[in-house]
C-alpha cells in the first residue's frame, strides 16, 4: 500500500511540477516579450524626441530664414546676398534657393542658387541647376514643395556631395512664397548627417549602460548583432543605422514594419521590431533586438527555477515515501492478524501502537470486531443447532400432515380421482379428503388462512371434523354447519378456513355441494364451466352463517376440478398474477388434446404455474383435487 500511495504522491506532484513549470516559463516568456518591448519603445521615443527637438530648431531657423529670402525675389542677385547673410549669421554649412521652371528671365528653366562656407572667411556662390541637376524631379523638391506655410518642412535623405567637399548631408527644406502667396520654389539648409549618427550613438551609450550594464559592444563572440537602430526610409532603404545590421531583413517585412506591428518575430530570422515614425521627414525609426538578447536572462532564470523544483521535488519525494512506509508499517501487522481471524482464530494478537492515532482507533475497532465475530460464531452455532432441530420437527411435522390426507386413490370403474398438496412451507394449511359410503363419494378441499404451523394445526382439526361429521351425514350443507360451530367456539386466534364439502352419487350422477366461500370448481367436459355458486362466509368466521346445499346432474365422462387461490393467484418475483384467464385457456390446451383425466389434467396445471413463476419463491400453498365421473 505505501508503493502505491508513494506512486500516486509522485503522479500528483508531477502533474503539478509540470503545470508550475509551464505556467513559469509562459510567464517569463511574456514577461521577457513585455521588458524587451519597453526596452525598444524607451529606445524608440529616446531617439525621436532628440531629434526632433534638434529639428524644431533648425525648423525655426530655416523659417526665418525663408522669409529673408522671400523679402529679396527682385532678382538673382538679391536671392544670393540674402543667403550669404544667413549663412554668415546662423553659421550654416550651405543652404540654397531652388525656383519654378523659369521664374528668373535670363535665367533659364532651371535656377537654384547655392551658397556654402568655402573656409572660415570667404562662402562661395553657385547657380546648380542644370538639366544634368533637373531638382524638379527630385524628391526633396516635390516634397518642399507639397508644404503650407504653417506646415512643417522635410528633412531629406543623405545624398552624397561631391560639388562642395564629397561628404554626406541632409537637407531641410520648406516652400517659398511671393508677395501674392504664391510657392514658387524651396529654400533648404544642408546639415551633415553625422549629427544624427551622434544621436544615434548617444542613445545606444544610455542603452548600454542602462540596460546591459556594459560599454562594451552589444555584439556577440560570433558576430551576431543583438541590439540595434536603424533609419528606414518609406521604400524600405536603409538610411542611417548604428552598425551594418543587414537591413534586407527589413525589406522581407516591410508592410508589417510600418504597420502597427510593435513586438513581432521576423520572417526567416530571430529579431523583433519597434518603431516609430520620425517627425519632419519619410524615415521610422526601428530598434531591433535579436532573439537572443529577448529570451536569454529569461531562459536562464527558468531553466534555474526548473531545476530547484526537480531537485527540491525529489528530496519532498523521497521523505515522502519514507514517511508514507513509516505510517504504513502498522497496517501490515494488522493485515497479518486479519489474515489469521480470517483463518478462524479468533483469539489472534493484535499488535499495540504508541501513538494514539487513526491507526490505533482501527486497532481497537479492529478488536471490538474480533470480538464480536468470536460471539456471532458462537451464536451462529447455537442457532444453527436450533434451526436444524427446528427442521427436523418441521419435516415430521410435515410427515404427519401428509400423513393426514389420503394419498392411495383407489382404481374403480365409477369414477377417477387425483389429488395434489404442494405447501408453501414445510408444513401449510391446505386440505383435502375424500371417502366413499353407501355408493356415494364424499369429498372436500379447504384452504386455511395463513401459512406454517399455526395452519396446519387448524387444517388438520378442520380435516378431522370432516371425517367425524360426514360420516353419518348425507348433505353437505349440515356437514358445514357443525363444522363452523366447532371450530368457532374455541377460535381465539381468529383463524378461519374456505371450503368446498361435495357428495357425488355413483349411480346417477348428482353432486350435492356446499360452497363456504371457497373458490368455484370447474366441470369439464367437451367444454368447461363453472359450477354454479351460492357461497357464504367461511368456516370459522361467525356462529350461525346460513350455508347453503347446491345440486347439479354431472354426465358420464365428466372432470370436476377443485382447487385452492394457489393456482389462480400465483406470483413471479415482480409480483404479476397467473390469474384466471391463463388458467382457463390451459384448462382449454387440455380439453382439446384430450387431457382432462384427472392426474393429466392436475399435472398439466401445475407445471403451468411452475413456468409462469419461474425460479420464484411460491406464494401459497397449491392444492388441487380433480374427480371423473364414469370412466
């Protein structure tokens, strides 16, 4: 019993571990999933509002700027001196004035003024527009110019310079407008792109320290970036980025990087993404964390919790077990003494127990029982020994009750009789008798109320009182009637009998019967009827019942049948009735396959009962008496 509860404890706790330890690592993987989001959207708005407050400025700037320039449109001339006077003001690197297709005549279709700082004293001034330099298909252009005068303006990608010094810039650029509100060109300031790689390395720095607490690389031993922010522009191109992280990656997502995508697992490769769109120009800003740097410190710390649980839940196991054999120890001794009980030695010693427990209580109880089957055996014996002796009288009592109804049936040529008794009990109350005087056959067949002993004590007086008064006595009625006064005078218990006396002429055929409510007979012929009935109470019941003598003419050839409530009102287990009418049909089989002498006809009825109750306990006592008239 301890393997098996041992066993049913480990089923248990591992089913448990294994629902703990996958809630645990669920849990650290959305918690994983959740830090390393923040850590991305921290990075992502940490980039965006840098730059963007370093381009609010610039935008104002490049504003006041613009309308310098708008209050100098006379002529080409005045365009260049008013950017040379920004230049030398705001210290700008260079900035320019690009016009509708031939807005200056003279000029041409293109006119873009260019102004920049050749050294520290002296700026250059160039006209760049060209048809090799067409800026009226030029995206910055385009999108310089799509601005209102409140709006914004548009930072455009890096482009490479080789007509200043060859290096990389970003231009900032807003629409010009002439005195009637009219755009008629852009104005743009050149910022080195570098500054926003100083952004970019600025933010990584805080990152570095903040969250991985190193200022070391966040590139792993086999060159896998882990962590990292890149420019992207609306085609998917990368434009800025804090290292060479191949951006095609990107590329294969693009549709779910500038949708709402937040924390998501790329196509094809471990990373996931958070951007943001960054004010001012076409790029989102994207930080991108791989796999790795998401689910290490998380896999690590699961992996150490699982441990400690398997470990921690081998140690609980194997106290448990020990604990679980040390309880169960006593239940075997208690078995060893069962299974000597069970062998009849009562007298087995039980083991004691210190401890006072559930298992002592089943130790005492376990006694109380010993005890107790120790007295039902020795009481079982005595009533075992009273019940066989109780037997044997019963069956000498069943002897003698036999014993009292005739069981020879004589083999004359005026008549055929058979009778049957089959008591519910070992003894029962019902009757039959039967004589013959002076060329008559006197009969009767009763049935006591009741079963046992107590009815057949009352059967067997009725019986005698038949036998003492039909013999000087020619009507049944008055044979009845003394009956019932005998048996009334002393009838403390109340008991009575139903019962049908019959005189039957051998010479004519004349049944004089008398029916004290007893069941009616049958007379069977080439047919069946029933015999006509006048019945009273029955014997025994009141003092002076006016009982009645019927006569009827039985023809040669001719069954009467008597019997008693046994045949018609036997039961099966559910309690469902024989009842009349199968009798009846049977009655009717036996008729029609020429059965109806008396022991073929009795026989033929009793096993229809037997079929019909099957292996139910009988109910009533069965008795039947069957007479042939003329054989």
């Amino acid at each position: 019993m301890s393997r098996r509860i041992t066993w049913r404890v480990i089923a248990i706790m591992s089913f448990f571990n294994v629902l703990i330890i996958g809630a645990m690592f669920w849990s650290v993987f959305r918690i994983s999933l959740v830090n390393s989001n923040m850590r991305g959207q921290y990075v992502v708005d940490g980039i965006v509002g840098k730059i963007e407050s370093m381009l609010w400025a610039v935008h104002i700037s490049s504003a006041n700027n613009r309308d310098e320039v708008e209050r100098n449109l006379g002529s080409p001339e005045q365009v260049f001196d008013a950017l040379e006077r920004e230049i030398s003001v705001n210290q700008l690197l260079g900035c320019f004035a690009a016009f509708e297709p031939d807005y200056f005549k003279g000029q041409g279709r293109w006119f873009e003024a260019y102004v920049y700082r050749a050294d520290s004293s002296r700026y250059d001034r160039q006209q760049i527009g060209s048809p090799s330099h067409d800026y009226f298909n030029g995206p910055w252009y385009k999108k310089g110019l799509s601005r209102d005068r409140k709006d914004l303006g548009y930072l455009t990608s890096p482009y490479f310079d080789n007509s200043v010094d060859s290096s990389m810039y970003c231009s900032y650029v807003l629409p010009i407008f002439d005195r009637q509100g009219r755009k008629v060109g852009v104005y743009g300031v050149d910022l080195n792109y570098l500054w926003i790689n100083k952004v970019i390395a600025e933010v990584e720095k805080i990152i570095k320290r903040e969250f991985f607490d190193t200022d070391e690389s966040i590139q792993d031993r086999d060159g896998v970036i882990n962590f990292s922010v890149q420019f992207i522009d609306s085609k998917g191109n990368r434009v800025l980025g804090s290292d060479s992280l191949d951006i095609n990656i990107l590329k294969a997502e693009q549709e779910q990087v500038f949708s709402n995508l937040g924390m998501r697992d790329l196509k094809g490769t471990p990373y996931y993404v958070n951007y943001k769109p960054l004010p001012y120009t076409d790029w989102t800003v994207s930080v991108i964390q791989h796999r790795d740097l998401v689910f290490t410190w998380g896999g690590v710390l699961s992996f150490f919790i699982a441990f400690c649980m398997v470990v921690g839940s081998l140690v609980i196991l194997f106290f448990t077990s020990w604990s679980i054999r040390r309880a169960t120890k006593p239940l075997g001794f208690l078995s060893d003494s069962a299974q000597e009980v069970a062998k009849g030695n009562f007298d087995a010693p039980l083991p004691t127990f210190r401890h006072n427990d559930e298992v002592a209580q089943l130790r005492d109880s376990f006694g109380t029982m010993q005890q107790s089957l120790k007295q039902y055996m020795e009481d079982l014996k005595a009533s075992t020994t009273a019940k066989a002796a109780l037997e044997s009288e019963l069956n000498i009592a069943r002897d003698i009750q036999l014993s009292k109804v005739p069981t020879e049936f004589p083999q004359r040529p005026d008549f055929d009789i058979y009778a049957s008794m089959t008591p519910a009990k070992a003894v029962g109350g019902d009757l039959y008798d039967f004589f013959v005087r002076d060329n008559e056959l006197l009969f009767c067949l009763g049935d006591v109320c009741g079963k046992g002993v107590p009815a057949a004590l009352f059967m067997m007086e009725t019986r005698s009182l038949f036998r003492a008064y039909a013999a000087d006595e020619d009507r049944p009625d008055r044979i009845v009637l003394k009956m019932n006064k005998t048996l009334n005078e002393h009838n403390e218990s109340l008991m009575f009998v139903t019962l049908f006396v019959g005189i039957l002429d051998l010479t004519t055929g004349e049944l004089r019967y008398c029916n004290a409510g007893h069941e009616t007979p049958l007379v069977i012929n080439k047919e069946f009827k029933q015999l006509p009935f006048e019945g009273v109470c029955p014997v025994g019941v009141v003092a002076d019942p006016p009982y009645v003598m019927q006569t009827v003419h039985i023809e040669p050839q001719t069954t009467i049948l008597v019997y008693t409530d046994g045949l018609d009102e036997a039961m099966t287990a559910d309690k469902e009735k024989i009842g009349n009418e199968r009798i009846f049909n049977e009655v009717s089989c036996a008729i029609q396959n020429g059965q109806t002498g008396p022991k073929e006809l009795i026989e033929r009825l009793k096993q229809a009962v037997h079929d019909f109750v099957g292996d139910a306990e009988q109910s009533d006592d069965l008795t039947l008496l069957a007479i042939r008239f003329g054989k």
